[in-house]
C-alpha cells in the first residue's frame, strides 16, 4: 500500500488540473454569461459555485443535490439557496462554457503535448467520429426546440437529439462533442467538431476513422485541404464505377469529379477549387473478412507511410468508440438530465463529457498502478500475454462521482488527500482479468431510463 500511497500524490496533481481547468475558464466568465444583468453582485450562489455544483452534482433531484452540496461544503453558515435561484442562474450560462472547460482540462493533462503517456499508433494519434441519439423527455416545446416534427397526431418520431463527438481512440479522450437538432446530419456535426477542435489536434500527426455514413467527396476534400489523414469506409454501391476497375487490394484510386458530384459541394470555395480538377486522388485497400465479404476502405495515407495491414488495423481501432460511447450512456448517464430545457439539456451533456475524461484520466493511471502490481507478482509477463488486468471501470465511475464531489466543495487538503487515497485503494483491489483484442458492437438502448423530477426549471 505505500506504493498506493505515493501515487496518491501524483492523482492530487491530476485533482488540481480539475480545479485550475474551472477556474482559468471562470476568469472569462462574461464570454459565457448570456444575461447583461447576471453574476455582477456578489451572492450565495456565485457563477464559479454554480458551475461546480453543476458539473459534480449527483443528479438525483435539484432539491437533493443542493442539500448534498450544502452538507458537504466547508463553509456551512452562507444562506441557503432554492431550487428556484439555482435553476434561474443556471439559465444564464452558456452551455458552451462546459466545453471550454473540457478543452482546457486536456491542455491542463498536457494533451497537446508529444509526452510518451500518450498513445500513438507509429507516431500518429488516432481519432474516429461518430454520432449518437440521445432520448428527451417527449415534450412538445423540447421536440420544437430540437426541430423533431410531428407528422400525425401521435408522434412518429421519438424524441431524440443528435450526438456527435471526437474521440482519441487510443487514450479515450472525447475533444469535442456537440448537441444538434434531429434533422442535423452527422457530416454538418463532424465539421463543427473538427473546427472546434483545431487548437487540440496537431493534423500532420493524426489519422481520422469514419464509417459509412460520412461518405462524402466534398468532406474528404475538406480533410485533404486539412493535410488530415483519414480511412473512410465504404458502402458497398458506392462510387461503383471507379471501384469496380481496381483488381488490386490496395491501389491508388481516382474518383471522378463530374458535375452531377460537385453539384453536391456546398462550400462554394471548395467547390470552386474543385471544379478545376477531374479526379479526386486516393487510395482504396480492401480486406476480406472472415465471413468472405469485402470491406473496402478509402484513405488518402500513402502507402509509403501505412502497408495495406496497417490501414486496416487503423479502422479495425474504431470499434473502441463504440464501447466508450456506451460507458458515456449507461455508466456516466448522459440522459439523465437535471432539466427539461434544451440550453440546460445541452449544459448537462457538455459536462457529463467533461466527467467522463476525468474517469478517464484516473482510469488510465490506476491501470497503470495494477499493472505493475501484476508485473511484480508474475501474472504478467510481457507483451504477448494472451489477459491483461484492469480496473472496474464502473466502480471507478460510481466512486468517483460520490467523492469527487466532495473534494470540489471541500478542496481541504487532508479530505483530497484521505478521499484521493480512497478512490485508488478501493478501486485498484479487484481488477478484472480481460482477453486482450476485444471486439464489442454498440450496446443501444430504446429510449430512456430515467424518470423526471426536476423542481424548477
């Protein structure tokens, strides 16, 4: 345990990053506050308060929450506040201040740096998007907000909102997520994700995965303007002519920019540009799978950086999304939002995002922490053992959203130390031996599991 102990000190670093990433973004606070009039006197419920509750609250009822905060807080004599007074502070906050967070956690961690903590795939950090539909509460000014029609008198479409995210395949981390309507498509998202992550990811050093519903000639020009590399799969009808002359599995490629094509450019300068040129120069791999179909990949990596095997290996990495994304609905409960409003919807989401990096961050280094310990007692050997150990990752989640809580409201030394060495100790006792090389589908879930009760609004 004097190892447990030790690292104890490194995670207290790791806490302060939490605290320092909030309150960096607290100084800009009037870039995020949408009220003239809002957080300009001094309150019980001050703009920096109200953040934190709101990014570590437990998320059972406003009431609940805010008694827990007021129970835990090293300061008990402020008044005490109303689920009114919160809920219409609350109001006041950009929804985007949460991803501003988000983004200067990572630069807090050193993200942005080349450190060897970091995964890489030969040198290049790899990356995949993807969206997700999440549930709302079937409420006709939330359906309005989020563009779902109704095309009967009984809705025929549920009520759902587009997700969208990029994801770090190899370190787990998300970038940058963002909240759209229903009818927003995936590829408008993903061009909104990848220009608000500009300052995080360094382009000539990363690889983006897509599969087929992002198949566009205009966005893998956009990712060549970019010099973005990308491996984008293929339907299996799409640009059937151009595909259907290639005999070799990996080959250059040259799809033809006709006007019927171009007629689909919506950004005129790309378009323009394009309209100059007959092909769109690429590379097409293709693998035989197991089960003797063919999954044809689109790449504009030359085969002087990535062989054929390693192309494929780079899209094989992208079923880890898929699992994280279902740690970010079931285990961090991204639908279980504390409002039934959409700028609060999108304040809950951004800052369930913000949570699942910081369990992120704790799982890889109490990993870190179980691997040596499976090391020292002979149970790992080397880099071709068929196991490795891990965490629980749910009860990392579950420990850290009881006591995280409590070392955000109650930054004393001794409690972040105590409640720190807590989390380490309970969560590294029992890892779980796990095959290495998984491969998972989506876990989708119908609807939402949570019931409603949020005081006011």
């Amino acid at each position: 345990m004097v190892e447990l102990m030790s690292l104890a000190e490194g995670l207290n670093v790791m806490f302060n990053q939490i605290v320092t990433a909030i309150d960096n973004c607290v100084q800009n606070k009037r870039e995020f506050i949408t009220c003239e009039n809002a957080y300009v006197r001094e309150s019980p419920w001050p703009f920096d308060k109200n953040v934190k509750f709101q990014i570590f609250r437990q998320r059972t009822t406003t009431r609940h929450d805010i008694n827990t905060f007021h129970l835990n807080s090293n300061n008990h004599s402020y008044k005490r506040t109303s689920r009114g007074n919160y809920s219409r502070r609350r109001s006041f906050i950009n929804p985007n201040f949460y991803k501003e967070v988000n983004k200067e956690y990572l630069k807090q961690i050193k993200y942005l740096k080349n450190l060897p903590i970091f995964k890489t795939y030969e040198g290049y950090r790899l990356y995949a998007v993807d969206g997700l539909k999440l549930a709302f509460d079937n409420n006709k000014e939330l359906r309005k907000d989020f563009n779902v029609k109704n095309r009967t008198l009984k809705y025929t479409q549920p009520s759902e909102a587009k997700f969208s995210a990029i994801m770090d395949l190899l370190n787990g981390y998300i970038i940058d997520a963002e909240l759209g309507d229903f009818r927003q498509s995936e590829r408008e998202l993903f061009k909104i994700n990848l220009k608000n992550s500009m300052d995080i990811i360094d382009f000539e050093k990363s690889i983006m995965t897509l599969d087929r519903g992002y198949v566009s000639l205009e966005l893998m020009a956009w990712l060549n303007e970019l010099n973005l590399y990308f491996v984008q799969r293929l339907k299996s009808n799409t640009y059937k002519a151009e595909v259907n002359q290639i005999k070799d599995c990996d080959s250059p490629i040259n799809i033809k920019l006709n006007s019927s094509r171009l007629r689909g450019f919506k950004d005129p300068e790309l378009k323009e540009k394009y309209s100059k040129e007959l092909y769109l120069k690429l590379r097409l791999v293709t693998v035989e799978l197991e089960n003797g179909q063919k999954e044809r990949l689109l790449t504009n990596i030359p085969p002087k950086i990535m062989t054929t095997d390693q192309i494929y290996h780079i899209y094989g990495d992208r079923w880890i999304i898929e699992t994280n994304y279902n740690t970010l609905k079931n285990r961090h409960e991204i639908e279980n939002y504390t409002s039934n409003t959409k700028e609060n919807i999108k304040q809950d989401v951004y800052s369930t995002v913000l949570n699942y990096n910081i369990s992120m961050d704790y799982y890889k280094v109490c990993n870190k922490l179980v691997n040596n310990q499976m090391i020292k007692k002979g149970k790992i050997t080397g880099n071709n053992d068929e196991f490795e150990y891990k965490v629980d990752f749910a009860n990392l989640i579950r420990n850290l959203k009881e006591h995280l809580f409590k070392m955000i409201i109650n930054p004393l030394k001794e409690n972040i130390t105590f409640l720190t060495s807590w989390i380490i100790k309970e969560s590294c006792l029992e890892p779980n031996k796990i095959k290495k090389n998984r491969r998972y589908p989506r876990c989708k879930v119908k609807g939402s599991p949570y019931s409603r009760s949020y005081g006011a609004m």
